[in-house]
C-alpha cells in the first residue's frame, strides 16, 4: 500500500478495500448487517493505515444532528457547577454526545455571546447555568429551534424545561436546624438575587424560617452581595462586627462560604464555640475542615442526569409541550460546625 500524503477520503478506503464507498460507510458507521466478517474486517484494517477520520460536519449535515451539546455555567470555579458538568458529561458521553463547555464569569455579555456561537455552531442542545441577564437571549434561541435546558437557576416566567432543588425548603430547614440548637440571631449572606431566583428563593427560605420561629431579621443580618470568597470574607466581617454579633450564619453557595471561613478563622474565632456555620453545597473541602462545615448538599449527580434526560427527548422529539420543572429535595449534612450558642 503506498503512502497517501494527502487527507485520505472515504473513496481511498474503498478503493483499497476493493468494495464501494457505500459499503466503507455502512462498515464505519455500524451499519454492516449485510456485510461480511472477513470484509468488515478488512475495511477496518484499510482505514487504520491510512489513519482515515470521518468528516464529522459532513456527517453531521447528513443526520441534522452534531452529537454535540452546549454547557455554559456562570463560573466553572465553584466545585458545585464542576460537578455538575461532570455528571451531565457522563450521562451524555453514554449516549454518544460530546460537549463544549463555556464560563461566562457571571457576565452576562459573556453568556449572550457563548449562546450566539453554540447556535451557530449548530449543537444539539444547550444546558445553562444562567446570570440572569439576558433570558432574552435564552429565549431567542429556543424559539430557533435550538434545546435548552436551565440548570439550577430556572425561570418560571421562559417556557423552558429546568432541573433545581427547592431552595426556599432548604433555606427553611437549615434556619429551623439552627433555631432547634437554640440559635435566636441568625444572618444569611447571598449572592446578589436580581434575576436569580436561586438566591431570592434561599433568601425566602431564610426569612420564612426565622418567621416561624417568631425571631426577628434585622437588615443588617442580611448580606447580600456579589459572589466571590472576597466578598464572602467582607459580610463576615461585617456581621462579626455588629454590637449584637449572630450566633449563626448561613451562606448560600461554596465561593462565599469559603470567604467566612477565611474571616473567621483571621479573628481567631472557632466553630461553633464562638459562631455556627451551615453553607449550600457540599464540596470535599467541608468535611476535610476541621471542624466539618454543616451543609445543604444537593444532589449533583441527579442533577447533572435529569438536565440530560431533559434535553436528550427535547432533541429527539420524544418529549413535547410545555416546559417541564424538576424539583429535587436537598439534604443536611450535620457536621462539628454547629452547635448550642454560648452562654453569654
């Protein structure tokens, strides 16, 4: 066989194998009922040597379809939105789709264009970890034509499907957990909840728990700010420092949680002698602090394969109609990080 220089086409392997490239393609392709061991085989070895590459877009104008699927999170740096592209990998790589993956930095200039390029890239479907900023963009897209599933931050005002927790619960438990210890000035720190529902449903949650309990919420126990560890550090500082400090305080994601552990370790504080401490998500770090970090932990993987799930019968029209919502329950994991107040 002599060395082909140039990009070997399919014409090449069948001429080689001496069969037609009707026959070549159906080999490749897994279409090879009618075909012959000894010809598959042959075909096969033909194309290892001339180390011959299908043409995915040529295949992909073909069948309509990339097997190819769009995520875009707001910041691939909190281990909650890692984990949960890992488990929609893993369910998508099962069933032959293969990913581009896109972190809009929580800008959402970032998240209109990442949604323009995968359309015009023409993938399969789109999973988003939205800003919250340009669902009309979101919904320009689905109205394309293109699948799109929202994943953990929803919208019940887009007629798009979702995966989520029931955060305003969740929120409400741990408020109640802190309230059976015997907690009674209980702060929250959260990500700014303009255009997330996420964050106003944790912050709903919260103040419902404090209600129930008859315990009042100052507003100077609510910080609500940008996300970062930064500012997760400043709001701790901030409430550690007020004349009638909380006993407890809630952060309601990892990025900031880590930002109140930094402050109050600097103070020289400890949990829970000096203040409790219960954050959403669960990331390994929380329970390798010592003490462990009580959490909200949600269940990533699940997640990660029902926004699959989702979108897999949007793409192949097993699924129609109106938006479906999913809503899975959170659980408290109870760790060294909470505990009675101290006795003043």
């Amino acid at each position: 066989m002599k060395p082909n220089k140039s990009v070997p086409t399919i014409q090449d392997v069948a001429r080689e194998a001496g069969v037609s490239p009707s026959t070549v393609s159906n080999v490749l392709n897994q279409r090879s009922r009618q075909t012959s061991k000894e010809t598959r085989e042959r075909i096969l070895e033909v194309a290892r040597q001339l180390n011959y590459q299908p043409n995915a877009m040529a295949a992909a104008l073909r069948r309509r379809s990339t097997r190819t699927i769009g995520v875009i999170v707001t910041t691939i740096l909190n281990p909650f939105y890692t984990a949960i592209v890992r488990g929609f990998q893993d369910a998508a790589r099962q069933h032959g789709y293969s990913t581009i993956l896109g972190n809009s930095d929580d800008d959402p200039g970032q998240e209109r264009e990442m949604l323009n390029t995968l359309r015009a890239k023409q993938v399969d479907g789109i999973v988003i970890v939205t800003t919250g900023g340009c669902h009309d963009t979101i919904q320009q897209v689905r109205d394309l034509g293109v699948p799109i599933v929202m994943v953990d931050r929803g919208d019940p005002g887009l007629n798009i499907d979702s995966v989520a927790v029931d955060n305003t619960r969740a929120a409400e438990a741990a408020v109640g957990y802190l309230v059976g210890l015997g907690h009674r000035r209980i702060a929250i720190i959260s990500g700014l909840t303009s255009g997330v529902p996420t964050r106003a449903h944790r912050l709903q949650g919260y103040l419902r728990g404090l209600q129930a309990a008859g315990l009042d919420a100052p507003e100077s126990s609510q910080q609500i700010m940008s996300t970062s560890i930064e500012n997760g550090s400043l709001a701790a500082g901030r409430l550690l420092d007020l004349p009638d400090r909380p006993m407890a305080i809630m952060a309601t994601n990892n990025l900031l949680s880590i930002g109140v552990v930094q402050e109050i370790r600097r103070r020289g504080l400890q949990m829970p002698r000096d203040v409790s401490f219960v954050m959403f998500d669960d990331p390994e770090w929380a329970c390798l602090h010592s003490p462990g970090i009580t959490t909200v932990a949600q269940p990533i993987q699940e997640i990660g394969a029902r926004a699959f799930a989702l979108l897999e019968g949007r793409i192949q029209k097993t699924r129609t109609g109106d938006a479906e919502a999913v809503v899975l329950p959170t659980t408290l994991v109870m760790r060294g990080s909470c505990g009675a107040p101290p006795k003043l």
